[in-house]
C-alpha cells in the first residue's frame, strides 16, 4: 500500500497517535509489516505532541487488522517533542530505536544525541517514557551548554 495513514483514537474519541508510511507492506509469515519513510505523530493528554520519524521502520503486528505491538525504527530516526502546550522543545536523534505505543515507551542502545534550547546531550542508549515527558541516556555521556544566539 502506498501512502497510508491509520489514526489511532482514544477512548473519549480524540486522536491518540497517527502513522503514516510512504510504503506499507503487509508480511504475514513474520507477523510484521515494512515501512518506508514512517512517520509517527504522538499525541498526549496533557496536550504535548511527539514525533518519531526514520527512513525505515518493522511494525510488529500478528495479523493486518491488529494493533502495533512494537516499532522498529532505523536509518536517520528522529525523535521530537515539539513546543505546544509550553512543553521545551527536544529533539533526538539515532541510527535505531524501538517504540512500544501500548506503554508510551521508547528504547536505543545506539549512539543517541539530544537537543534543548541551550543544550546538547550525547551518549549511548536511551530509554524514554513519553507519558512523563522523560528520556534518560545511559552510557558515555556528554553535556554540552550553549547560549542561544538573540
């Protein structure tokens, strides 16, 4: 399937996520189907939005009409929580990352760096738990402060 898009909504009938592929093939012999160019939209109660994209991703899913246990994202992957609802904005980059939507979770163990108004943060591995606004590197870290040109 070319161009595809499939919302996720949640229980009060407002979106909770949104994926959408330039390519989507269904691969029923491994339970999984491959994504070109995915682009995940995330969206929280608490009004902040996150957005993961990659060049590639395996969606993970037992058959076509079941939900998406695990996504595995590869090639250029950016993770992004934009500036709505007064959140500071992040942006992660990595060559690789896992995203669990049923439990808000995502997870590296690649090279993984962060950016903050101010800061950059690099190190390897990541853990982040979208529903509290946390990502957390693990190894190898470097912080780094800049002022922000006026």
């Amino acid at each position: 399937m070319s161009f595809l898009t499939i919302t996720n909504y949640s229980e009060v009938g407002r979106p909770k996520e949104k994926l959408q592929a330039d390519y989507w093939e269904f691969i029923p012999n491994h339970g999984r189907s491959d994504l070109s160019n995915p682009f995940v939209t995330i969206y929280k109660d608490n009004g902040n939005v996150w957005l993961l994209s990659a060049k590639k991703a395996l969606a993970w899913h037992p058959t076509i009409g079941d939900r998406i246990t695990q996504l595995d994202m590869v090639e250029n992957v950016v993770i992004e929580r934009t500036a709505d609802n007064g959140a500071t904005p992040t942006k992660v980059a990595t060559q690789a990352m896992q995203y669990f939507p049923s439990k808000g979770l995502i997870s590296s163990s690649e090279y993984v760096s962060m950016q903050q108004p101010g800061l950059l943060i690099s190190g390897y591995g990541l853990s982040g738990y979208l529903d509290k606004n946390r990502i957390e590197l693990h190894d190898n870290i470097t912080t780094v402060y800049h002022q922000n040109a006026s």
